[in-house]
C-alpha cells in the first residue's frame, strides 16, 4: 500500500506529481488546498475561514487542518492508502498526522520533498491564471488562453488568485521558510524521506519521483 505524504514549497508542483502518483497506486489524492477551495467557493463556514488565511498567505491552525484530514482519511477509498499534498506543514501537523496513523496501525510509507529553486517558484505561482467558471488553469508563459484572458474550454473569464499575486506569494515563501522547512529536519529523522528534483517538465520530474520510491 501506497502511503505517501508530499512536501515542498508553494509552486513546486506537488498536486500534479500527487494526481499522477495517485493514478499509479489506485488510491486517492487528498489535496487539502482542495477541499479548502471548494469550501471556500460554498461560502461555508469553514470556507470565510480558510479565506482570511489563505488570501494573507498564513496557514490555518492546526487544529482545523488535523480536524479536515482525520475525516477524510477515515472515507473508504482512503483504506488501501493515498497520496497527501498540502499536509502536513508544521511539525505539529506531521506529529498528529503519525499518532492517528498509529492509531490504526498504518503508517506512512514515504514522505517525498519537492526541491525548486525560489525564483522559479515566484515565476509559477504569480504565472497562474484560473477560469472563474470551469476551474481549469493556464500559465502566462504559455501564452494562448493566458494571454487572452479567457478559458480555451468553456470560453469562461481567467482571473488571478488571490494567494497567487506576487506579494501574497512571497509572504507564503516566507511562512514556508519558517513553519513547513522543519518537516524536513523531522521527517529526516525517520528513515522514509526522499528529495525529489522538482525543476523541469512533468514527465521528467515524474520519472524522478519514481526513482526516488524505488
């Protein structure tokens, strides 16, 4: 069974290497940043909370986080394992992660860190363009749809988030720096760690992240 958590900073392309690794193992990707999206697109509660965090480019307390992972790793298709990006970001988070995997006797099998270098980070993150109606996301880089600010699929309207302008993402470098690079410290000391190159096309960045599990 595949239990893998990855790490590393905003940008670094953890969702797409987890929806692929995901599709490899057959078991879920669990992306807390989406389940706080859809939350905060249904105007829930939790949802107006999550939204003063993110658009400050904070993080949200670990208590709720722990709250929302605990749930979700509880639903059936999370029994044969899964693919955990966006948790955890703070020692806390991975020491409450470890004891309700514990719990049930399953814990995680690899813990994967995605290095970039800052810049390139920077480049991505304030790069992203969103379609306010079918969700799909476009790059500035590549121009077509980016450049002309409308969706290429459903002709929607691309807008900028809010925790992707250029301030906003260098304030969540520097909570990076502060509260999540200690995951590494931490998850050092348990043997299942692996860094994983995280520059360059998503084809050879996945062939390192096999590597790295093999």
């Amino acid at each position: 069974m595949a239990r893998i958590v990855i790490i590393g900073p905003p940008g670094a392309g953890k969702g797409t290497q987890a929806k692929l690794l995901a599709k490899l193992h057959g078991v879920p990707h669990v992306s807390t940043g989406d389940m706080l999206r859809e939350a905060i697109a249904a105007g829930t509660p939790l949802g107006e909370e999550a939204r003063q965090y993110m658009d400050a480019g904070q993080l949200l307390p670990d208590d709720v986080m722990i709250g929302i992972v605990d749930a979700r790793l509880q639903a059936p298709d999370a029994a044969r394992g899964f693919i955990l990006d966006g948790f955890p970001r703070t020692v806390a988070q991975a020491e409450a992660l470890d004891a309700l995997l514990a719990r049930r006797g399953l814990p995680l099998t690899a813990v994967l860190r995605f290095v970039v270098p800052q810049d390139d980070l920077v480049r991505r993150l304030a790069g992203r363009r969103v379609c306010k109606d079918c969700g799909t996301m476009f790059h500035v880089d590549d121009g077509g749809p980016a450049a002309k600010g409308r969706c290429d699929r459903c002709d929607g309207l691309l807008y900028q988030r809010a925790d992707d302008e250029e301030a906003t993402v260098r304030r969540r470098m520097e909570v990076f720096e502060t509260q999540t690079a200690p995951l590494g410290r931490y998850y050092a000391g348990t043997g299942i760690l692996r860094d994983v190159d995280g520059s360059g096309t998503r084809d050879g960045v996945f062939a390192r992240v096999k590597a790295a599990l093999a």
